[in-house]
C-alpha cells in the first residue's frame, strides 16, 4: 500500500464505503477519518487479479454506509453513479452522505438519487476541525461509531526515506520524507505538493532568508494552522544559509550572502539541502562556461492545483533580490528570480518520530 493513507478495511464488522473520482484528493481526509478510528473501504483494496468492477459491488453491497464525495469530476464518472445507484436502489438502501467538495449543480441523473439526502458542504468550513466534527455528527446520526482504538493504533506510523507522510492541517498534509534521524528520533519532511503561491519577499528589495515576508509567514500565520499537540511535534531547528557560490556568470562564482543562520520550525530547502538529499543531480555548463542552473530531474517536480508550478528555496540568487527557485520541470535555477515575484511554497520541517 505504498503511498496510501491506510489499507482498506478487509473484515467482518461494518465499515463505511468511499465513492469519489480518483481526480479528487479525498486521500487526506478518509486518512484523518482512518485516524479517528472509522473502518473504511475504497477501491485501492482491490487485488490485482481480482474482476473489478464486481468486487467493487461485492464490497458496496456488504457497507453499512457510503461516503460519497460530490465533485465534477464524480458526477461524470459513470462509475460513480453506479455505485450511488446501487446504494440508493430500494432493495439495498444503503445510507448515503453526500459531502460536497466545492459548489456545484448535480446533473438530472444525480438529482434522484442524492438531492434530498443530508449533505455535508465541505467547501464552507473555514476550519478543518469544524468540518470534521460536522461529518461525526452524521455519522452518528446514522449509528456509523469509530472502533475503540488500540494501543498499536495509536504507535507512531513507520516513517522511511522516500515515503508519503500525511501530518497537520488542511485536510492532512502530504509530506515525502527525506530523511531519517534515528539518533535524534526524527525526520525531515518536504510537503510533496506546493501548498499555496506566495512571493518571496513582498517587495522588491535586498533580503535573506532572515529578513525576507515568506519565512515571517511560515513562522508566524503558517505554523498556527497547526494544532497545538502538532506544533510540539515539529523540531526548532538551527538553520544555516550558504551563501551562493554554485553559480558563476563570466566564470566567476556569484558568492552571494546566504545571511545569518535563523532558527526555524518550518522552512525552505537550500540549494545545499536539495543537493543533499536529491542526489545526482547535473550541473548545466553553457558555451561561455557559466553554471546557472541544475538540469531537470524529475524528483523535484511539483504541482498546484494539479499543474506543475516552479518553487522557491531559500538560499540567494544572483544578486540580493534574487532568491533561487526550483522549475516547472525540476530544474534548480541558480541565477534565481525577483523576490517579489508569485512563486510556489514547498514548506520542510523535522518532525519528531
């Protein structure tokens, strides 16, 4: 099950069925609800001999209830309205809660089956707390009870480099775990999308990690979307910031100030860190013998909003108000960009394991 947030629920006790378009990143919250002790099966737990559509039936047939995440993408999918069907058909009636990922107006086929059910309207919840203590109430309301959780439950979840590690807010975040401290019993994590479009500096100025909006931001607003029992699981750590001496233009090297070492919750990579633990990665040397950037690997590709997007690092560029940032394609620019352009925020912490 690598790279999902839990293995679907196989047994004999009641459990809840997922319906969604694989599109949707439903991952993090049926991993929040997996969390919080729900059984849940969804169509990763089909083995790969197995006839698929029919062992998704099997599976919904036996349900207690369905969790069907409404998007434009499922209200296409004739899949989805299949298995809708099936729960909404007199003779199996299976309880279904409809949960709305953004507004939308359900076409004529869906009006029959979910317009009069009880629906939980994601997209309106400012808080994520709120959100889920809305879907409890319902599930309730329905006798549908998270399991009594185990110690062995509870235990912190194997954590390896070059895993998928789902923590903290916004519909639990995804984070591909770079490195393991088993010393210091934790772990570096990268968040494995960019989370939001952000400059590095609000205006156009000399800056450093240190003084520059977007590490005010992240210390400061970003943390507190943390829940507290979160945050004390996030490691301060003693930063230093090299200075840019990777690059060179007319074959002198840039020796760009990477600032005064900061202590940091959450962070940006440096080009040294992304060297670090992205190894092998080539150095581009043009016709006149300059090194500006890192050709292309796949590795440091990320999206927003599903399309690929560049990101920035924290470490200088080419002159002061520049900052170094990562391509659409996972090139690692060295010359940089203004600060105060929009750019892509891939926030990194250790996490305590």
């Amino acid at each position: 099950m690598a790279g999902l947030p839990f293995a679907p629920y196989e047994g004999q006790e009641p459990y809840i069925f997922v319906s969604y378009a694989h599109k949707n990143k439903v991952y993090p919250i049926i991993g929040r609800l997996d969390e919080m002790g729900y059984r849940l099966w969804y169509d990763k737990g089909i083995p790969p001999s197995a006839e698929w559509m029919g062992t998704i039936i099997e599976h919904l047939e036996k349900a207690s209830y369905v969790l069907f995440f409404v998007s434009p993408e499922a209200i296409a999918s004739d899949y989805v309205f299949t298995e809708v069907s099936i729960a909404c058909d007199p003779h199996s009636r299976i309880p279904v809660c409809p949960i709305y990922l953004e507004e939308i107006k359900l076409t004529p086929r869906f009006k029959g089956c979910i317009y009069i059910l009880q629906a939980v309207h994601k997209y309106v919840f400012d808080v994520e707390k709120d959100f889920y203590e809305e879907l409890k109430r319902g599930l309730l309301d329905n006798g549908i009870q998270p399991a009594s959780k185990t110690v062995a439950v509870e235990s912190t979840p194997v954590i390896k480099v070059g895993s998928i590690y789902y923590f903290g807010p916004r519909e639990m975040m995804k984070w591909r775990v770079l490195d393991v401290d088993t010393t210091n019993n934790r772990a570096l994590l990268l968040s494995e999308d960019i989370v939001e479009i952000r400059p590095y500096n609000g205006w156009r100025d000399k800056v450093t990690w240190e003084t520059c909006t977007l590490r005010k931001y992240l210390k400061g607003e970003f943390l507190r979307n943390f829940s507290e029992k979160d945050q004390a699981r996030i490691v301060p750590m003693h930063n230093e910031n090299p200075d840019n001496t990777w690059g060179t233009f007319f074959g002198q090297p840039f020796n760009m100030s990477g600032g005064k070492p900061t202590d940091d919750y959450i962070f940006l990579l440096s080009v040294f860190e992304v060297l670090k633990y992205f190894p092998g990665l080539k150095l581009h040397i043009n016709a006149d013998g300059d090194e500006w950037y890192y050709e292309a690997d796949e590795r440091l590709e990320s999206k927003f909003s599903n399309d690929g997007y560049w990101w920035w690092l924290r470490s200088p560029g080419f002159t002061q108000s520049f900052a170094t940032y990562v391509y659409y394609g996972g090139d690692v620019n060295l010359y940089g960009g203004d600060v105060d352009l929009e750019g892509g925020v891939r926030p990194a912490l250790w996490l305590k394991i």
